[in-house]
C-alpha cells in the first residue's frame, strides 16, 4: 500500500475557508461606513456588489466582474465611496480568484490614492485601505513590509475607531497569524475581534452583528482543529452554530447568507467528527453541508470541499462506488475553465489529487497511485513555495520593531516641539525685554507728562471754579432782580384788569389796556422762567404726590385757556402715588401743557395719560398741532435758543420753558423727550422713576 494521506488535509480546507468559503466575507460589499456623501449610491452598489459576490461563490468569475463593470458604468458622477467599494472589491477578487497580484497591487494603491487627504473623514475605510495594502504585500511575499503595514493600520484603527468598528482589524491581525502556521496565537485576536462585534448595535449593520461574529467563531474553532484539539473545535463549530440559529430570525432578507454560512460551519464540523472517527455524525453534518452549498447562487467552492471530505469518508468507511460518484462530480467541476487559474480551485485540486491518490491505492490500481501521488506532492510543493519565507517571519518582532521606530518619531517630534517651545520662550524673552524697556521710556516720559497735565488741571480747575462763582453770582443776581421785577409788574397787570372792567373806556383805550396787560403778563412768564433755572437735586424737597389729582390741577387751571381757542383738553390716567416735588412737577406739565395749546390749532383735542411702565410712570401730553421742524429739533431743549416760534395764534415764546422742564425731570432721576410727526403733531412724554432715587 501507498503511504496514506498525510495531515496535510486539513490545510487546504482551513485555508478555503478563511479566503473564500464564508460566502464571499471577503469580498462582502461594508454595511455600514464612518461618513456618507450626498453624491454617493450607497443602496444601489449594496444590490451589484451582492449579486456580483453570488455569482464569484457560485463560481461564475468572469461573469461577475463583466456585470460588476457594466453596473459600474450606468452610475452617473460616482462618489469617493462609490469609487472605494469598487477597487476594495477589486483588491479581493485578483487577490483570490486570479492570483493577479499586479493587478491587485493597483487597486490597493487606488483604496488609498482615492481617500488622499480625507482619511478623518473616512477612517474605516482608510483603516481597510491600509490592511488590503498589507494582504497585497504578503502576496508579493514582502512580509516584513506587509506586517509593518499592518501595524500602521493597528495604530490607525486604534486612534480613529471606536470598538465596534474595530473588529474586523482584529480579525485580520489574527488572519495573519493563522497564515504563519500559529493557531493559538491567533486565537486571541479572533476572540477579540468578536467581542468588539458585540458592542456593535442593530444599527451598524448585518455584516457586524452577524456574518462576522459567526465567522469568528468559525475560525476560532478551525485553530484548535489545526493545532490538534479537536474537542475545542467541536465546542466552537458548535457556538458557531447556535450564534446563526438564534440570531437568523433577525435577517430575515439574508435567508441565503444565513443557509450558506450554517452550510460552511457544518461540512467542517462534519471534518472533525470524521477525523475523531465519528463516522454517523461525519456523514449527517458532511451531507448536511452539500445540500446547503452545492446549488446556484451559493458557495459551490465550500460544497466541494465538503465532497473531497466525504470521498475520503466513504474510501476510509470502504464505500467505493459512493465516493467514486463524489470524485467524479468533483473532477468536472475542476475541469470548468474558470477554475484554471483560481487560488481556491487550485487547494480543491491538491486535495483532490490526494484523495484520488487513496482511492486508487485504497482499490489497489498502484501504478495509478502512484501517479495521483507525485501529482500531490508537486502540487504541494509548488504551493509551499509562494508561501515560502512566510512563516520565518516573527510579526511580534516586526510590531515591537515598529512600535520603537513609532515612539522614536513621537519623542523626535517631541523634541521638534520642545526645542521650538524653547525658541519661542527666548524669543518671547527678548519682545517682554524690548517691551518692558519701551514701557519704561514711557513711563518715564509719562511722569514728565502726567506733572504738566496735572499742573493744567489745576489751573484749569482754578478757572472753572472762578467761572462755576462767577456764574452762581449771575444766576443770584437775575434772580434778585426777577424777584424785584415781579411785584411791580403784578401790580400793573391787577391795575390793567381794574381799568378794564371800568365800563365807560372807549374802544382805543381798552384796546391800549389790553396790550400794556398782555405786555406785562408775558413779562410775569419770563420771570417765572428765570427763577427756575439751574433746578438741582440736591435743592429738591420730595413729597408723596397723587399723579392723578396732579394733572386734573393743571387741566383744570388751563382748561379756560383752551377753551379761548375751542380747544379741548381730555385726560386718561390711573391712581398712582409718586415721591417727587409737586410745585417742580406742576410747573413742567403747565409749560408742556401750554406749548400743547400754544402750538395747536382751534378746535382740536389735547390728550393727556398717565402709564406706569416697568419701575417709571409715563406722562404723555399729545396735541395736534404744527410738529418741531428737523432744523429746530436738535435744539429744543437748549436754554435761551433760538428755536422759538409764534403759536398758531400767534402767542410768543421765549424759549426757556423746555430747557428748564429738562433740569427739573433730570433733577427727578427722570427722562423728557418728544415725538414728532409733522402731519399729526407732537408728544412730550414724560418719564419719572416710582421709587425715590434721589433721597
């Protein structure tokens, strides 16, 4: 007998597996992305990409990227994202299927070249550009670089990715290793990698929540089988499936996905019981794994391996004829062109090869054998070398090595910084010296300057007090004189009003007496307007005053006056009891009050109100009259201006009454102004504070 097939067996079936048997994983279009274009077409590529993957796992090739092409090209201006999903699809597909590593090689560099300058943007993306890069330079046998281009893409993920969107890094890193023939230290990225799947939420997609996690546990157990812990395995082929069945409900539109990835996990379930001699339960999960796979539109590759496991069953069970009829299924389907040249096909045929090499030996045709036999083993050996170098490579090493070069180039760029900190702290020293001189100058000159200011203040100060005496001493003497003037002049205008009521004056007399008492009251006016000026608060003596009564006083004193001109005087106010000094107060609202009749037509109406408003009352004196030119307005409230007018009967103005209302309601912590309308009149409002401020 021939020597029987050696362990090598299960290489080809771990290795199917973890590149294409988990229903095009690795070439599954993302679910989710970090940032989303407005100019993107992400739900339309998510439909070309998954029939462009189901044909690839039905073994369509050539038609799957024809289609995916001419998809492609009916997309009007395709986005960053749009661009990206096509060339990591790219990447995968000459990567496993053609074994064009040039080729992938362009795309990978296209991955990043399409995110230049956008990599915060897109950090997912940018992440798996880096590590599509590392799988293209493990296939051009680059190990050291390629490790070293996983580690950027560790540090990268590490800053810009949160937990969730971590996993399938993770789950590279541990691909690596399995690559390198190191099962169990690849166990604790796949662990890893599925627990940060299970921070993911609803939200994040199926491929997250699901496909991958089930594919961790998947490959989990392909390690202890590899490492010759086939109890281990079982128990993680096991969860494998038990995660699929109680989460399948949930995708209820990934129906096919589900029954494929249940399909993959029971053919190598089926491998392990055959290997523990487990024949019923091999021959259950192993027919299981066929009628699951072997059809259209699902993974055609998994159903063979799951063949080529069988075969070997029934040959080692003496089951020829079954697992001839499985070996010659197997051998058309090897014989399809697109399976030529395909990495995938070429590990079904090496096993292939072997099996039938059993067959022959297990029917005992040596020389026929013997020929499968040297097939085997040149396949193999042919295999062996484009891994070669591979597993003397030590990723520990190469991430240590590559996290001292990271650190070096932190701390330069710390001393970079540290080094600049310190050319600004010397430069700041020298501008703080320059300024501290410059301000000393200054101050010095400051000194100078600040003595002869102070020398014109005083001098100044001098002349303003001398000016503030002069004018006290005018303003006493007016006053004095006003005071001496009003007496006489009271007692001309009571001689006029005795003559006039004399019944025997003629028409001239009368009309001279009514002049000379007109002349000397106006005069009585002008006075009364010099004994109020220069109104202080310090003067002012404070009672509590009915706003109300108030203004029906003043109403009622000039209602006779209005009614000279057919005028009518309505007042609208509310009870309200105001701090203030009445006869200061009184004499304000008269003189308002008198301009409003003064200046308004005959047979118009003068409003009067009374409003609280917040902490103030508003006094409001509205009339109808002729408005304030723009040229005089600016000028109202000026004392002695020259903004004085002759009212609409021509009675005269001295133009003292406003300026001097102005220092009263001031006096009061108050406001005066005015509002003007030329076509409707004037409104003076006046505002006073509720509460005493002065005392």
């Amino acid at each position: 007998m021939l020597i029987k097939a050696s362990a090598r067996y299960l290489s080809f079936k771990n290795s199917l597996f973890l590149l294409v048997c988990m229903t095009g994983v690795a070439l599954a279009p993302s679910c989710t992305r970090s940032v989303k274009d407005v100019a993107d077409h992400t739900v339309q590529l998510d439909t070309v990409l998954d029939k462009a993957n189901s044909l690839l796992n039905s073994g369509a090739i050539s038609r799957s990227e024809k289609y995916l092409d001419s998809a492609y090209n009916t997309i009007q201006a395709p986005g960053t994202y749009d661009l990206w999903r096509k060339y990591e699809h790219k990447v995968n597909f000459y990567l496993l299927y053609q074994r064009d590593v040039e080729q992938a090689n362009i795309y990978a560099d296209s991955m990043i070249r399409v995110l230049e300058d956008k990599s915060e943007k897109y950090p997912t993306e940018y992440a798996k550009s880096i590590f599509s890069l590392s799988e293209v330079l493990m296939a051009q046998k680059r190990y050291t670089e390629a490790f070293n281009s996983y580690y950027r893409g560790k540090t990268f993920a590490s800053k810009y990715l949160d937990r969730c969107d971590s996993y399938e890094f993770s789950y590279k890193l541990g691909l690596a290793r399995y690559r390198q023939d190191e099962y169990l230290e690849a166990i604790p990225f796949l662990k890893q990698s599925y627990n940060e799947g299970g921070s993911c939420t609803a939200n994040d997609g199926f491929e997250k929540t699901f496909a991958a996690r089930q594919r961790n546990l998947n490959t989990i157990a392909l390690c202890f089988e590899r490492t010759g812990l086939p109890d281990s395995a079982v128990v993680y082929y096991k969860k494998a499936l038990a995660f699929i069945d109680a989460n399948a409900g949930r995708h209820p539109d990934r129906a096919d996905f589900v029954a494929t990835a249940k399909g993959v996990i029971q053919g190598n379930l089926g491998g392990v019981y055959a290997a523990l001699n487990e024949v019923g339960l091999a021959e259950k999960y192993l027919a299981e794994s066929i009628k699951a796979n072997d059809r259209p539109m699902h993974d055609l590759r998994d159903a063979q391996t799951a063949k080529l496991k069988l075969a070997a069953l029934y040959i080692k069970t003496n089951k020829i004829e079954a697992s001839e009829e499985l070996l010659n299924q197997l051998q058309a389907y090897l014989a399809a062109p697109e399976n030529n040249n395909s990495p995938v096909a070429e590990q079904i045929r090496l096993q292939f090869y072997k099996i039938k090499w059993n067959y022959y030996d297990k029917t005992l045709q040596i020389p026929t054998a013997y020929q499968y036999a040297l097939k085997y083993h040149a396949f193999q050996d042919s295999i062996d070398r484009v891994n070669e170098g591979l597993k003397d490579v030590d990723m520990d090493l190469i991430f240590k090595d590559a996290e001292q070069r990271h650190k070096l180039e932190l701390l330069n760029k710390d001393n970079q910084l540290h080094f600049g900190f310190m050319i600004g702290a010397v430069i700041i020293c020298i501008l703080a010296f320059i300024v501290l001189t410059v301000v000393w100058l200054n101050l010095k000159n400051s000194r100078k300057l600040n003595k002869k200011m102070s020398d014109q203040n005083k001098q100044m100060q001098t002349a303003l007090n001398a000016l503030q005496q002069s004018q006290d001493e005018n303003t006493r003497i007016i006053k004095i004189i006003a005071h001496d003037l009003r007496s006489p002049i009271a007692a001309t205008v009571s001689i006029a009003n005795l003559l006039l009521d004399q019944q025997h004056l003629n028409a001239e007399d009368k009309e001279m007496l009514e002049m000379m008492k007109s002349s000397n009251v106006q005069s009585l006016d002008m006075i009364n307007d010099l004994l109020n000026i220069n109104t202080s608060i310090g003067g002012l003596k404070k009672e509590r005053v009915e706003i109300q009564l108030l203004l029906h006083e003043c109403v009622e004193m000039l209602k006779f006056k209005a009614e000279e001109k057919n005028q009518k005087i309505e007042l609208r106010s509310k009870d309200q009891v105001v701090c203030l000094n009445r006869e200061k107060i009184w004499r304000v609202v008269n003189n308002l009050l008198v301009n409003a009749i003064k200046f308004s037509p005959e047979h118009s109406t003068i409003d009067i109100s009374a409003d609280t408003m917040d902490d103030t009352i508003q006094i409001r004196i509205k009339d109808q009259g002729i408005g304030v030119p723009d040229g005089l307005q600016d000028k109202l409230f000026d004392m002695f201006t020259d903004a004085r007018r002759m009212g609409t009967a021509g009675e005269k103005s001295f133009g003292m009454g406003l300026a001097i209302s102005q220092q009263i309601v001031e006096a009061h912590g108050g406001k005066i102004w005015f509002e003007n309308n030329p076509d409707i009149g004037t409104t003076f409002i006046l505002q006073l504070p509720l509460r005493d401020s002065g005392s």
